[in-house]
C-alpha cells in the first residue's frame, strides 16, 4: 500500500510520515476548555484524531495518544487579563470550579462515546499538572526568554525571536509588524511588548483558582499546559500535534515558543514533527463557538431542540456528515447537509448487511486487491476520508451488483470484500450500525411472516402469501424478494 503522507501546517506542504521512533507515534491533541457543552465545532477535531488514532493502528504502528482538559488558565476572550472561564461559569452556579470542570468532562465524554470516539491513551488535566508547568516556567525565565513583573510572569517574544523564528506556524513572522498590530489592552501594560503573552499570572484575593509559586500565588497561563503536559508525556519532540485551525494562533505558536525556550535546543524542535489542524465549522459562514453564541450544542443535535434544527439526527449521521468533508476543508452545517449524509449513512449500513448475506460464485469479475488500493491510497493523502467515503459508496453499488448476481466473486474473493467493507466502515471510519439490535429483533419477525408466507404458498392460499409481502412493503417498508434459494428482506429506503 501506499505510504502515508500528512499536510504539515508548519512546512504548508504534505509530507511523508516517519515517526520519531518506529513503531511508536506519540500524538498530542488539544481537548476541550471544559466550561460547556460540547457542540458541533468540538465533535470536528474529535473525529478526525480519532480516526487518525484509529487509521495509525491499523496500520501497525503503537501510538500514544494524548489529549488534554483544560480546567484552568483559559480566560475570557482569550486574553491576559479578565476572568478564568471555568471559575466565571463556578461563580455564576454558585458551585467549586471543579465541580464545573467535572460536570462538563462527563458530559463531554458522554457525547464522544455516542459518537464512537475512542478515548485516547492519557488525559491530563491542567491542575494536575500545576508543577511541572511552573518548573517549566522557572526554566524559561533561567534561559533568558521570560520576565516576572508584580507576581506575574510574561514569555519575550522579542528575545526569544532572536534565538529562534517566532510566528513560523501561522505566518506571522515579522515581529515588528506583529507588535504593530497589537493592541494596548486596559490592565497590560505592565508587559513590555503587547505581543508578550502569560506563562504565570498574579491571583488577586477574587480569583477562586490559585496556587503557590515562586512568584506568589497565582495561577499558570492557557499556553504553558500542553507544553508542560506534551513534553511529560511524549518527550522533547512528540510526532504530531493536532487541533483546531484557530489554535494556530496564538495557542500553538506560544506551545512551540515556550517549547524550544525551555528545552532550547539548537536547531529548534518546534515541539512536534507535524502540526495537523482541522478547518471551521460554519453556519452561514460564521465559525461555530461559544464566544459567538450560534453554536449547536451535540444533544440539541441528538434530540432535535434547537431553532435551527428541522428534527433530530442520530450521533452516527453527525459522525459521517464530518467524514464526508476532507478535515482540512471548512463544513458548513445546514439541515439539508445533515438530510443527505442519513441517507448515505443508512444506504452504507444496508449495503454493509447485505453483504454479509451474499453468496460466492465460480468466478470472480472483478478485482478486490483494486477497492483496497483506493482506500487506503485516499486515506494516505492526507487522511482523505472524503474520497474514502465515495469508494465505499462505490463498493456499496458492487454489493448491490452482486446481489443481483451483475457482478460475481468466488468465496475467497468474497470473504476479502466483505472483510475489506467492514475494516474500512466500522474500525477505520469509526462508523457503527447504530439500529443493529432493533435490526435483529426486526430480522427475526420478519423472518417469522417469511415462514408464515411459505406455509401459505405450500397450501396455495396465495392470497394470504401476497398479503403478507404487500403489507410488509407499504406499511413496514421491508421488501420481500424470493430466491433459488430462499426468501430475503431489505429495507425499501
């Protein structure tokens, strides 16, 4: 098979995967900022390391899979200054903040589950790690890139562009035009450029989350968690860093900075060897989020309560209308999206089942090693789950083939088929049949009409035969189609 090529957003071009030390991957993903519900714009990146942490084993590499919680340090509109989200939502609630964080951690796991995402190999919280982050800080400050100003302590940018180039992730590399277009907040100047951003900041007696440190009680910036917790858990140099495409800046290019500044290797590592981000989910065009408040959350999807919703739509049609869109590409929601991806979910999931039905030929007219090619050469390309997708459709139109004995395969070619079908759609994709016991309950009831239906053709009360096969159809949607060998069912959609 074709060798696995990812889109690095740091070099901007798709190159070979080569892991650090093969067999092993070691993959960090920014997790949620756990002060809400998780919604469609969450579930994106979800998917897509999921089915990356999915498609990597498959391949056979032994991958370490790290995504974190942040319960602490993420502040309103994501500045240096203002209210920590989580203790914000606390002090309205009237509750501990990690009462907050628990809450939504739970609630965020519960809808990842029903959308088949693994759970990854570690989650580390960021108060669980307030050590290691600030002897990450301390070794900052001793490198020369940081300063500490009334209690609080600020990365330099401008010190630590003169060692390394700041702003190569999301192409902001000209520090000068940087700090032009920075804006001099209320409540900043304390820091001596306004690109500086926080590693440690001064708790006054109103903030709920504090901690000692050398610099006084206080609390660690939004950035300096998934350097302290990636390094601990993956080493200096981790092979892919996935999330958003609005981490790039400024969460992840401070994640590379503060890297390299503790670390201070010389060339830079730049924290991981491929940087992967997922694009936008949009509603008429408008990124999907909190901060924006025309976001919908995943339950309001799963129980159709929501303005903007015609009815409700299964977690499996969310997970394939994400699929069906290249991770890089931005996905716009709408009703009708929504509509035509449980269509193709539900006529995959069918041609799935009735594959498992089919029955060899002598001869094959088509070959399997082909399908499996294309497969994984589209998964190779960068993930491509899109393009895999429409050759699953494909081999979809080729049961159908086979079913009405268009197409033939022998027995080995058949069960190689059925095996490639199923290894694709359920371990890859991450697609579950989500109606499989109704589906068997239904199975063995129809089956039961099936007899009855044969018993009457026996005593040739054809009028009762017809009967059952005609309400099946109209009133059950379930069509009856004899064979040589026996009476099957498929669903009429």
């Amino acid at each position: 098979m074709n060798e696995l090529h990812l889109y690095n957003s740091l070099s901007r071009k798709k190159e070979r995967f080569e892991p650090v030390h093969p067999p092993f991957v070691g993959m960090y993903v920014c997790g949620p900022t756990v002060y809400g519900d998780g919604h469609l714009g969450h579930a994106r990146p979800a998917v897509t390391f999921d089915v990356l942490f999915r498609y990597l084993k498959h391949l056979g590499y032994k991958v370490r899979y790290v995504r974190n919680v942040t319960d602490v340090g993420h502040l309103e509109n994501d500045a240096d200054e203002g209210e920590d989200k989580i203790a914000k939502k606390a002090r309205l609630e009237q509750v501990e903040p990690m009462e907050i964080a628990q809450f939504y951690t739970d609630r965020y796991h519960a809808v990842m589950d029903r959308l088949n995402c693994l759970r990854p190999s570690i989650e580390p919280r960021a108060t669980g790690h307030i050590p290691e982050q600030i002897e990450m800080i301390k070794t900052i400050l001793a490198n020369g890139f940081a300063y500490e100003i009334n209690g609080s302590v600020y990365f330099d940018v401008r010190a630590y562009a003169q060692n390394y180039r700041y702003g190569e992730l999301s192409g902001r590399e000209n520090i000068e035009e940087l700090l032009a277009g920075s804006r001099e907040l209320e409540g900043q100047s304390e820091k001596k450029h306004p690109s500086d951003f926080a590693l440690w900041k001064k708790a006054g007696p109103e903030h709920i989350m504090q901690w000692d440190s050398p610099w006084g009680r206080g609390f660690p910036g939004w950035h300096i968690e998934c350097s302290a917790m990636s390094v601990k858990y993956l080493g200096e140099w981790c092979d892919i860093h996935g999330g958003g495409m609005d981490l790039k800046f400024p969460h992840h290019e401070a994640e590379i900075a503060q890297t390299n500044a503790c670390l201070h290797p010389k060339p830079a590592l730049n924290e991981a060897k491929y940087w992967l981000h997922n694009n936008m989910v949009t509603i008429n065009g408008q990124k999907m989020g909190k901060s924006l408040g025309n976001f919908i959350t995943l339950d309001e999807f799963f129980t159709g309560k929501h303005p903007l919703l015609e009815r409700a739509y299964s977690p499996m049609t969310i997970r394939f209308f994400i699929l069906q869109s290249h991770y890089r590409s931005t996905l716009d929601f709408s009703n009708e999206a929504l509509q035509a991806a449980e269509k193709g979910f539900r006529r995959l999931m069918h041609a799935v089942a009735l594959a498992q039905s089919l029955r060899p030929a002598p001869v094959s007219t088509f070959g399997v090693q082909d399908l499996k090619r294309r497969l994984y050469h589209a998964l190779n390309d960068d993930l491509n789950t899109a393009v895999c997708v429409a050759e699953l459709f494909e081999a979809a139109r080729l049961v159908h083939a086979l079913d009405q004995k268009t197409e033939k395969l022998n027995e080995e070619d058949l069960n190689d088929f059925v095996a490639v079908l199923r290894t694709f759609v359920f371990d890859v994709l991450g697609l579950q049949n989500e109606n499989a016991e109704d589906k068997s309950r239904l199975d063995a009831a129809v089956k039961i009409l099936i007899d009855l239906r044969h018993a009457a053709r026996k005593n040739k009360d054809f009028a009762t035969s017809d009967a059952i096969r005609d309400r099946l159809k109209n009133e059950a949607r379930v069509v009856l189609r004899d064979t040589p060998e026996a009476t099957v069912w498929t669903d009429a959609e």
